[in-house]
C-alpha cells in the first residue's frame, strides 16, 4: 500500500499547483489516495453519514413505530417486507438501524469533540509551559487515566440519567460523560507530540524572531502537532462509538434512544431464536468503528511527515 | 578612535541548573562589537559560543539561566528588559541565523507565510485592522488591507532578491522540504535581514552545508553587511571561515575568553596556548604534514570545571601557577587582550608566521 514512487504526473493540473509549491497537505492527500484500505474506511463511512442524513426518507417505518406489533409480526425473520425482519415487540429492525446511524454518529463525533478539545488544551498547555503546570496537568491526567473508565463512566450514568427525567437528553449525557472521562490518553499523546516538537529549532528561531508565546504555541507547535490530533480525533471517534454500544449494551444508556446497544440489548434476550435482531446492530456498529480505524490509520500513515516519500 | 561598540558584553555568566549539577556553560565571557564590524566567535563544540549568543537575545533554553553581567546593546543593558520589550528587539533590532537550516524554517507553512510573518510581526508594514465599528467604510478597510498584504509580499520578494534566489515570485511560494539546503540557509538570510537589524547573531551558518555552498552563503552574508552596515557575530569552530569573514576574532574556550585581537593578529601573533593550539589543528595543504594535528584530551566537564585556566590540563606550556590563579584578560598591545599568566614568557611563532616570510 506503501507508495513507491511519487512522481508528479504531468498534467495541466498540476503544473498549476507546483508553481504554488506543494504543502505539506498536498503530500498527504496524493498519499492518502493510494491508500485502498483508508479509502474504504472513508467510504464506509460516508455510507453511514448518507443513512444519518436521510433516515427519514430510507427507512420504510417511523422511529418507535411498531409495524408487527398488532398482526403478530413480532420476531418475524428477515424476508422483504422486513428487511432485517422485526423485534420482540415488532419494531421493524431495519429502520431501528437506520434511525440508530444518526445517534452513532451524534455520540461518536460529539464525545471525540469533546474529549479532543480538552485533550489539545491540556497536552498544548503541559507540554509547552512545563515545569509546574505541567507537574499539575500531569498529575490530574494520571487520576483519569488510573480510574476504571468504564466502572465510573456506568456509575455516573446510573446516577444521571436516575435524576433527570427520562428521555430528556439521555443521548446527550452519555456523549459528554464519554467525552470527559476519555480525554487523558489523547492529552498524554499530544503533549509528547508538543514536547518534540517545542525542541525543533524552528521554535527557537521564532522566538529568536520576536515571536509570543501564544503565537508560538497557536502558529507553530499547533499546525505541527495537528497531524497527530487529526489521527487521534478519528480513532477516538471509533472508539467513543464502541463505549457508547457497551454502555447501552449493559442497560446503562438512555432507553428512550435508538441506538445500535440499545438494540443489541433488547436482542440479548432472544439469541437463539431471533438472531437477526443483533446480528445487525452489531455488524452496523463493527463496520461504522471498523471504517474510523481504517481512516485513521490512512490517516496517520498519509499525514506523518516521518514517512515521506 | 576606533568605532562606537553597538554590543557590549561585560562579565557573562550564563549557567544551566540541571540534576547533575551547576552546568557553567559560560562563565564571565567579555566581549564588544562595534559598528559595522564582523566578530569571529571561536571555539571547540562546548566552548559556549551558542549560549552566548543565546543569552543576548534572552532565549536560553531552559533550564539555562543568566546569573549576572550585562549585555550592553545600543547604550541599553538588555538583561533589564521586560520579556515584551526583548520580543520587539528580537528579530527587529538582533537578527538570529540558525546552524541548521533543514530544521530551522517551519515544515508546515510556505516560506511566503513565514517571511511575511516576521514583517507583520515588528510591523514594517502596517496591516490596519477591521473593527466591527467602522462597518461603512470596510470596504475601503478591506481594500487598505489587501494592499497592505501586497506590499508585505513584496518586501518578501525583495528579500528573497537580496539573497540572490532566482525566480523569487515562484520560489516563495514553495515549502521547505522542496528546497535544497543552500536555498534553505539564504531563506534564513532572509528572514534574519527581513526587519534590517542592526546586527546579526550567526550561530555556525554554514557547517551543516557543503563546502561550496558555504563559500557562497559567506560571500552573501559579507556581501549583505558591507550593503545593510550591520554588524555581524560569526559564531564558528572553523577557523578557515573566520579568516575570511572576520574583522576581529574572540576565541572561548570552556566558557571563557581566551583571546580577542583583530583577525591578522590572531592568526600571526597568537599569544594564547589554545588559540596556537587551534592553529596547528586547521588542516591545510600549504602546511603539508604527516599527521593532522590534535588538541589532546576534551573539553572539561563544565560541571566541576579545572581550577584556575580552564585550559591548563591540556596546555604544553603550564606551570604549577596556572592551576591556582584564574588568569585575567589583559591587554598586551592596543586591542589584543589574552587570558594567559604566561602570555607574555611564550613567544612561539605562529603555525602560520612562517608562511607570511616567504
């Protein structure tokens, strides 16, 4: 998969972008391109976010609908009328899927925005200033990082989601708890990323230049560290999609949602009689967090400057 | 008389507290430059030469520390200076050329961004800025701007025409992993002159490029101070480069000043044990020898440095009195000051003298 030879082709095109010097992004994409493996990651995921996108219009059936419930359709194998044939109460399990895209992406995207921005903030911060900030981040960090993840994050839902009324954001909190209980590893990376990247003499000739702090931290070290946080961002959205289907698996999420655990747990019931009610969500969820690893690890090979050419 | 010093350097301890120990990187280095004058800054890998060039911008890295001195730039002691007042000489007064210039220019933007980023920053050009309260005239604010992002462009492009880089509208454009070393270092030229500084700091400029290269970015360099008038610190271990470049030469050794003289002096009359002790070393064809010649033994542990000259373990001519007392710099004729007890008992022939007779 490794590029061999990256000879600009001589095309109109491209001699209209050499004359504006190839970035280092250029590079990364003619790289990614080449990269069968990271491209079905992207167009699997691109599959998804079009289900997310137009659920309503895919799926044959409302969300909650019960479409066997009153015929005795209920557990019903797959055939046409139900694709991937129905549940225990006769919800159509195609469309639950469908309907679920939307929150594995919500949840996904959502706890990785939040876990990354405070895994930048931190790792930026400990890793420029050092000395006693980054003693004290550092500190902090390592108490997220010893505590069981998924113990806590279980107890805390149980506690949360007990005192609001339910249905109200149930989704919403199992994305921000994920978000702030995952956010130490990726801040551990990238301030390491930071710590080398502070030492390059670019970072001194700046500052030999008149440069701030901020604008240091902001203009240099950030853009060269971005490549690590692009790569971290995706496999933490994979893996944010992962603990959310654990979480709703082992009853802890929000009933009320529609999401690929929930369904998975509603399944666990009825293995043997009715596999096709797991076996979706769960080839849903595989493939979904299978297509964010094949795009970071594309990623990560195309965008380290380490590997180039 | 001679020049007015623009930088003056009194008495420079710069330490660096690390786990193992006081680290007496330099340890009260002396020296003056004057206007328009090239400084040779001379001396082993460890000798300081860097830390002390650090220490005038105030950049030492941490945990490097100046414990007493002054740096005495334009009348003004720049070690009582706020760290915003340094940031606004950095780079507008003291222009700094790096010693590699393959990781000296930042891998993720074009050198266009980079060169107009330093012009920006001590605002040779002034961008004006966009504020929400003057909305009816933002297009006039819009307009100003554009122009302004042209004229910094240009000034770029001058820049890049000053350092002699053929094609300047097209090459600007390039990042710096498409060009080569010698291209990178001129960019570094650049950038150091972009502001025209009064003076320029260059810490090895050209060991990390071939010889040719280095003949050539000299040249520019020489070319560009007797153009700009600036003064220049040529920090170097090559004594070859120095001879060429330098009007005066300041040889450190272990953190302090061995010997300062004009150049002709310091290759024809040296009178310090370690600067003859350089000369012998260069390797040259006219001296055709057998075998190069070396300083035997290292550079001491700066940690637990030798009592007295820092030089006498190695030194062919130490008595018992060089270890006891540190021998100061005193000047022996108008402009040559050595550190040596024994300086004035010495009279070797340069390695070099010979040659001039002939």
């Amino acid at each position: 998969m490794k590029n061999k030879s990256v000879k600009p082709k001589p095309q109109n095109r491209n001699e209209k972008t050499r004359s504006r010097g190839v970035s280092q992004w250029n590079i990364a994409w003619r790289r990614f391109k080449k990269n069968k493996a990271a491209l079905a990651g992207a167009l699997i995921i691109g599959f998804v976010i079009f289900l997310a996108a137009f659920d309503s219009l895919i799926a044959p059936y409302p969300p909650n609908a019960t479409p066997g419930f009153y015929i005795g359709e209920a557990r019903v194998p797959p055939s046409l009328k139900y694709l991937f044939g129905t549940d225990y109460v006769g919800h159509d399990v195609f469309s639950q899927v469908v309907y679920g895209a939307r929150s594995a992406l919500y949840v996904g995207f959502g706890a990785a925005a939040i876990a990354m921005s405070l895994a930048i903030l931190v790792g930026l911060v400990s890793g420029y200033y050092g000395g006693f900030v980054d003693n004290i981040l550092m500190r902090i960090t390592e108490i997220f990082l010893v505590i069981p993840f998924l113990l806590v994050l279980l107890v805390f839902l149980k506690v949360i989601i007990a005192v609001i009324p339910s249905g109200v954001g149930g989704l919403s909190i199992v994305m921000i708890m994920i978000g702030v209980f995952s956010w130490a590893p990726n801040a551990r990376i990238i301030r390491g990323e930071v710590l080398r990247v502070k030492e390059s003499e670019f970072i001194e000739a700046s500052k030999a230049l008149g440069a701030s702090k901020r604008r240091i931290i902001f203009r240099h070290v950030f853009p060269n560290v971005l490549h690590t946080i692009i790569v971290l961002t995706t496999l933490m959205i994979a893996t944010a999609i992962l603990v959310e289907a654990a979480v709703s698996f082992l009853g802890f999420g929000d009933p009320a949602a529609i999401t690929w655990g929930q369904q998975l747990q509603k399944a666990n019931e009825a293995v043997k009689e009715a596999w096709w009610e797991g076996i979706f969500p769960g080839l849903f969820i595989t493939l979904l967090v299978l297509g964010f690893s094949l795009l970071g690890n594309g990623l990560r090979d195309a965008l380290d400057p380490r590997l180039r050419e | 008389m001679a020049p007015k010093e623009i930088l003056k350097i009194e008495n420079l301890k710069t330490y660096f507290d690390t786990w193992a120990g006081i680290v007496k990187a330099v340890d009260g280095v002396s020296l003056d430059v004057r206007e328009g004058e090239t400084l040779g800054l001379v001396g082993e890998s460890g000798s300081g030469k860097s830390v002390t060039a650090l220490s005038i911008l105030g950049i030492v890295p941490r945990p490097g520390k100046i414990i007493e001195g002054r740096i005495i730039y334009k009348g003004e002691n720049l070690l009582e200076k706020t760290e915003n007042d340094l940031q606004k000489i950095r780079g507008k007064e003291i222009g700094y050329i790096f010693q590699d210039p393959a990781t000296s220019l930042n891998p993720v933007f074009s050198i266009a961004s980079q060169l107009t980023e330093v012009i920006k920053r001590h605002q040779i050009v002034k961008t004006p800025s966009l504020r929400a309260t003057d909305l009816y005239k933002l297009r006039a604010t819009i307009r100003r701007r554009r122009d302004a992002k042209e004229e910094i462009l240009q000034k770029a492009i001058e820049l890049f025409k000053l350092v002699e880089i053929p094609d300047p509208e097209i090459k600007i454009w390039s990042y710096p992993h498409q060009l080569s070393g010698g291209m990178k270092q001129r960019i570094a030229v650049a950038r150091a002159l972009s502001c025209q500084p009064s003076l320029l700091l260059a810490d090895e400029p050209t060991t990390n490029l071939d010889v040719t290269i280095q003949a050539q970015i000299l040249q520019l360099m020489k070319s560009l101070k007797e153009k700009l008038g600036m003064s220049m610190i040529l920090i170097t271990h090559d004594m070859g480069v120095v001879a060429g470049v330098a009007d005066r030469i300041t040889v450190l050794y272990a953190g302090r000043v061995c010997e300062t003289a004009d150049t002709r002096t310091i290759f024809y009359n040296p009178k310090h044990p370690y600067t003859i002790a350089l000369l012998t070393a260069v390797p040259s064809l006219a001296l055709r020898k057998e075998k190069l010649a070396v300083i035997p033994g290292a550079i001491p542990n700066l940690i637990e440095p030798p009592t007295g000259c820092r030089f006498h373990p190695r030194c062919e001519y130490a008595e018992a009195a060089c270890a006891k007392r540190i021998p100061p710099l005193e000047e022996i004729e108008p402009g040559h000051y050595v550190a040596c007890i024994r300086a004035s008992e010495i009279d070797i022939e340069s390695p070099l003298g010979a040659m001039t007779n002939e």
